[in-house]
C-alpha cells in the first residue's frame, strides 16, 4: 500500500497574484492624478487672473491721467483765448486755429486709446468669465470625487455614531447625566474627524455647539442632597416630643458645701416633684414614638428618592410633609429642632430639576446626511483614543435613579 505523507494533504499555494487589487490600485492612482490636475488648474487660473487684473487696473490709472492732462490743455486754451486782445486779430485767429488743430488731434488721440480701452474691457470681462466658469468645473470635479457612494464600512461606522448621538440624548433626557452626555458628544466628534472629509463639518460644528450647551447647564449638587438629607434622618433620634420631660443635668455640689446640700444633691435625682401639663398627657407611648420617628426617616428618604427621579415637585411635597410632622410631634424650642429646621431650609431651597439644554441638533444632521446617500471614502474603522473616558454608567459622578423605584 502506498503511504500518505503529510506533505501530500498540503494545499498548494496560489502562484498567481489578485487581479482586483491591482485594479483598485490603478483607480486610487487615476484617482490621485486627477485630483492633483485640478488643483494645478486651478492655481494656474487663480495666478492668471491677478496678473491680468493688475495689468487692467494700471490702465485705469492711464486713462485717468491722460483724461487729467487733456482737461489741464482745455483750460490753457481758455485762458490764452481770453488773454488775446482785439487789437491784434489776426495773431489770435492764428493761435486760435492752432489751439483748435491741437485740440482735434488730442481728441482723435483720446476717442483711439478710449476704444482700445473698451476693448481691452471687454476681453478681460471675458477672460474672467471664463475663469470664474473654469473654477466652477473644478469645484464640480472635486466635490464628485470626495462624494461617493457609501459601501459596508462606512456605513457601518455612521451607525456607530448615530448609536452614540442617540446615547447622549437618552443618558441626558432620562437620568440628567451631562457628563456621560458630553463624553458621548466627544466619541463622536472623534469619529467623524477621522473622516477627514469637508462633508461632515456642518455635523462637527452642531455637536461643537452642543457640547457648549452642555457645559453652561446646571447640575445637581447630589452630595449636597444626600449629605443633607443623611444628616437629617440622624438627627431625627436626637428630637424629643412635646410634653416630654427634658433631662436636666444635675450639678454636684463643692468640696466646701455644707452636709445637707451633699444629701439634697444625692437624692435630687431619685425624687422629681413638678406638675403634669396638658401636652405631657398627649405624649405617645414609646412604641407610638418609634414609629413616628420611623415615619419621618422614610419621608426623607422618599425626598431621596425624588431627587435621584429629579421630581421637583416631589422632593418639595415631601420635604413639606416631613415640616408638618415635625411642627406636630416634636418640641418646636429644643436646640436640636433649631439645627433640623435650617438644614430643612437649605433642602428646600435646592433645585433638583434644573433645565437641561436640547443636544438633537446633531442627531438630526447625521440623519439628512445618510438620507442624501453621502458618505467619506472606505477608511479603517476609527479606533477611539486611550485617554477617551467610556461610556458605562459607572462613568459618571453623578447618581442614577433605580428603574424600580416606587411611587413614580
């Protein structure tokens, strides 16, 4: 039996080259040569055109001065033909003659140079025509070979950044995150630069003017609020109730104090005699004070809640309710009451719905762009840079909102 080798299960190695690529090598060349034809042309009619503009502005110069010395001639005419005395009638009507043969030629002199002015006005009218109409054909042919018809990569990277564009509005619009918003704004601005096409700047300049809108808005202080709110739900344990008795503390007497005030300050503390008021037979039993306690903790953590959603009409109810139980349960005068209600005026005072600016421009662009057909020639994917923060949630500085949260 024969063997096998290895050697046999090998495939052969293609020993002739890739036709393909070799065209598209000679069109990318075609391609260079014609871009660069047009740009030639079009310095070459860009220097003809100052030379013959300097050329026909120093005619007018010409013009001007001739036409300066032939009203000077009129004038030394006049006064020469006013000078003449009638007593010598023939030498005037000699010199006047002469004058007037004067005058005819610089006139037959002037009507030639005016043609050949007009003419030359003419021909450089025309020639600049032709100019302005030969720079017209090259921007045509330039912007035919920067617009082409849009293949696979391209349009898969345009998807791309409509995926980012869309992300910044939703991260903006659902949970106020500016800061994931502007790194998305920033993603795609980075995108579209790798294009390196004229096409795109109208979409560079929106998303430029969306960023700005981004910086100038305001942000939520969330430290602010959960450190106030914090704050408040400790000092709920420390508030005593109306009618409650108020620990006082009790003073020990001096070395030098007499035997009976050592025994009174012995026994003050054991025995108190005072009269019982109104508000203390109103006083809840301790397991009613521990749910009110309770009840006040969960408002302020509803106020939360509505800040996290940035309901601004829920965090003021809720801050209003927490007040009132307050001003019913809780000793109005105790030193702590004083602390609570100014941090309670702070967390009012804040605004946990600030406008937010509107950054669709850019997404409303990107789309007439693809529905023109218009696209940047077939590059590599545009790689994003090291340093470009990502996109996660976990991102932002700021909180955001469960999906779950209740009373919404």
């Amino acid at each position: 039996m024969n063997e096998i080798l290895p050697s046999d299960l090998q495939e052969e190695e293609p020993t002739s080259g890739n036709p393909g690529r070799g065209l598209a090598l000679l069109a990318l060349l075609l391609s260079l040569l014609a871009a660069g034809g047009t740009g030639w042309l079009f310095w070459q009619d860009y220097t003809a055109s100052g030379e013959q503009e300097a050329r026909f502005n120093a005619t007018t110069v010409s013009m001007e001065q001739q036409l300066s010395k032939l009203d000077e001639r009129v004038s030394a005419v006049d006064t020469k033909v006013s000078g003449l005395t009638a007593a010598n009638p023939d030498v005037r009507i000699k010199n006047v003659e002469q004058e007037l043969a004067g005058l005819r030629d610089a006139t037959r002199d002037w009507k030639t140079f005016q043609s050949e002015s007009s003419a030359w006005t003419h021909t450089m009218q025309a020639v600049i025509e032709g100019n302005q109409a030969r720079l017209a054909g090259a921007e045509a042919r330039l912007t035919a070979l920067s617009a082409r018809e849009m293949n696979g990569s391209t349009e898969l990277d345009l998807a791309e950044i409509d995926y980012v564009l869309r992300l910044a509005q939703e991260r903006l619009q659902l949970f106020g995150d500016t800061r994931t918003a502007a790194q998305a704004l920033a993603i795609a601005d980075q995108h579209l630069s790798a294009f390196d096409n004229p096409l795109y700047l109208g979409l560079q300049r929106e998303i430029a003017s969306a960023q700005q809108a981004l910086l100038q808005a305001a942000a939520i202080d969330y430290p602010t609020v959960y450190r106030t709110v914090d704050t408040l739900q400790n000092d709920i344990g420390s508030l005593p109730f109306k009618g409650a008795e108020v620990p006082v503390e009790i003073s020990r007497p001096s070395e030098d104090a007499g035997w009976w005030a050592r025994i009174r300050s012995a026994f003050s503390g054991l025995v108190t005699v005072r009269r019982q008021t109104s508000e203390e037979k109103d006083l809840p039993v301790l397991a009613d004070q521990e749910v009110i306690r309770q009840h006040a903790w969960l408002e302020l953590e509803v106020a939360r809640l509505a800040a996290m959603r940035r309901d601004q009409e829920a965090w003021v109810a809720t801050l209003n309710r927490f007040s009132a139980t307050l001003e019913k349960w809780f000793e109005s005068g105790a030193p702590a009451m004083g602390e609570v209600k100014k941090l309670l005026a702070e967390a009012q005072s804040i605004n946990v719905d600030p406008p937010l600016p509107d950054i669709s421009a850019p997404w409303v662009a990107l789309q007439a762009v693809r529905a023109a057909g218009v696209s940047a020639p077939a590059t590599s994917a545009p790689s994003v840079p090291a340093s470009s923060p990502a996109l996660s949630p976990d991102s932002s500085s700021e909180p955001e909102p469960g999906t779950g949260d209740s009373g919404q």
